[in-house]
C-alpha cells in the first residue's frame, strides 16, 4: 500500500517508434518493438549524451542544445531499429554485416542532415516569408513578429493534422500514448499493470511536442530584439539563435516536468492541449510494448517504494 499519492518525478523519458517504444533512464534506453509474428523485441544499450561526456549536464541553458541534440540522434537510431524488423534492413542477414551497418549509418546521417534542414525551412523560414508579405499594411517591427509566431504555430499544428491523416502516424500516435500512459502511472504512483497503465492519461508536461511549442514561444520574445533591415540577415539571425531557443525551452520544460505550480501549469496548457493531437489511446498490447520498454531500463517497483512508500509483499499488491 503506498503511503501518499502525489506526482514524483521519475527521471525515465522516450518517444513512439515504429510499432513500439524507446525509453531511456539516464544512459540506458531500451527499444521494445511488437513483430510482425505478435512477439516482443526488445533491445538494450547504452548512449552516453554529449552533456553527460563533456561535463556540461549540470549547466543550465547550455545543456539543453546537447539533449535536443541527443535526442535526435538517439531517436534516429531507435527509428532505424524497429524498422529493421520490418523489412530487408535486418544488418544480421546481410552478406557483409559491417559495410552494411556502415551504409545504414551514413544513411541515417544523411535522413537527419535533411529532414533537420527541411523543418527549418518550413517552420523558421516559411513564416518568415509569410509574414513578410504583410509587410506593405504592417509598420510596426513587434507586430510582424508575433504575426510571424502565429504563423509558425499554425503552420506546424497544420503540419501534425496532415500527417495524422497517414495510417502509420496514426498508430505511430498511439504508440506515443502508450509511451505517456507507462511514465503517468509510475509518476503517479501506481503499480506498472496493464490496468493502471490503461487508467492513465496519455497527457504529459515533459512531451516533445509541449518542448516544440515551447521553442515557438521562446523564438516569438528572441525574434523582438531583432532589428536589422537586411533580410538575409535577419533569417541567418533566426537560424543562428535555435539553439539559444532550445536552451531556454529545455529548461522550462525540464522545471514543468519537476513542479506543480500554477504558472507552471499555466505554461504547460497549450502543450497538454497539443498533445491532444499527437498523442492517441493506446490498445492493450500496445501498452504491453510499453511497459516492457520501461522494465528493460527502469526497476519501477524500487521507485515506488522509495518516492511512495510501496511494500511489494506479494502479487495482490501489484493491483493496488
């Protein structure tokens, strides 16, 4: 029986991948992926961030451009991994296992390199192009920015409707809540059962796309103390500060990921409502891909009696 039921912060974070999930806990994480044949793989490794390997993860603003940076690189490879498993990709059957992993590196690099330059271009340039063409009906320098802000918003929530019109994003989308649904139970207090997991909301403070909002909201207050007149410039500029933004947004998100306060909450509504579109309820063994991911890098029970005050004395308790 635990002996209080508030929110504790458990330190494990992830994302969807291709029918399945990725968790991390520090520098472990663990891909659990459902087969074609209905089994679960999973995989464990290690990944030590750059933060972590340069000593910069106690430093506040600086840290957060490695982690955005690790994230994508970590995400990449747990994408790569689960798309192994459903296709010819699989390295092990290939007749030159090592070149064939060296090809799929430099691929990997190569699909970050674009798709990294491909959302600037649409969500830092684009709205910078739009709200130029106003530029005739409007003189004042703030109002063009936040025209340019709403824009970027838009564009990007335009951006997550289309997608979600494809059916592998959509089950990509509930991969993702499944991958909510497993940290919300813990951090709630509750035994890791396919029951708790499926009671528990898929909404979540510490998402990534609460942290993309973020960065557009951050880049809206940057982008006011812009004042150059060439236009080159000013979108040199805007490229040039992205990762001043995703140090600032990292940590808002990271202190909203730790407390319950009401500005805090206030900060974190429009990413929960977000969520609301790039999230979606999960089936239950979409939730059982979940919480494997979770057991393969996280001993939760421990968690729960040290944060909670669980006595795990026999199997009744786990449906506490």
């Amino acid at each position: 029986m635990a002996k209080k039921k508030i929110n504790h912060y458990s330190g494990i974070g992830g994302q969807a991948v291709l029918e399945g999930v990725m968790m991390r806990n520090k520098d472990i994480y663990a891909v659990a992926v459902r087969k074609e044949d209905g089994d679960i793989a999973v995989e464990v490794d290690h990944y030590l961030g750059k933060a972590e390997s340069l000593g910069l993860s106690h430093i506040p603003f600086i840290r957060g451009v490695f982690v955005f940076w690790d994230s994508l690189v970590l995400g990449m490879k747990a994408l790569n991994f689960s798309a192994s498993l459903f296709g010819e990709e699989d390295i092990s059957k290939a007749k030159d296992p090592i070149a064939a992993e060296s090809k799929e590196k430099i691929a990997s690099a190569i699909t970050t390199v674009i798709a990294f330059a491909l959302a600037i271009g649409i969500f830092m340039v684009l709205p910078y192009y739009l709200s130029s063409l106003f530029s005739g009906y409007i003189r004042n320098n703030s109002a063009m920015v936040l025209l340019e802000g709403l824009l970027r918003i838009a564009i990007f929530i335009v951006y997550v409707l289309l997608i979600s019109c494809m059916k592998d994003i959509r089950r990509l989308f509930r991969y993702h809540g499944a991958e909510h649904k497993c940290i919300n139970c813990l951090e709630r207090g509750k035994p890791l059962t396919l029951e708790n997991v499926r009671e528990s909301t898929r909404l979540h403070k510490r998402c990534g796309s609460s942290f993309l909002l973020f960065v557009m909201f951050v880049s809206i207050i940057l982008f006011f103390f812009i004042r150059v007149q060439s236009i080159p410039l000013r979108i040199l500029i805007r490229i040039a500060l992205i990762p001043v933004i995703a140090g600032i947004s990292y940590e808002i998100i990271r202190l909203a990921g730790r407390s319950n306060n009401i500005i805090l909450r206030i900060l974190s509504a429009p990413g929960l409502l977000l969520q609301m579109l790039t999230t979606k309820e999960p089936d239950d063994e979409m939730i059982e891909v979940g919480m494997k991911s979770v057991e393969a890098v996280f001993d939760w029970k421990e968690f729960l009696s040290d944060s909670f005050g669980y006595k795990f004395e026999d199997e009744e308790d786990l449906a506490q």
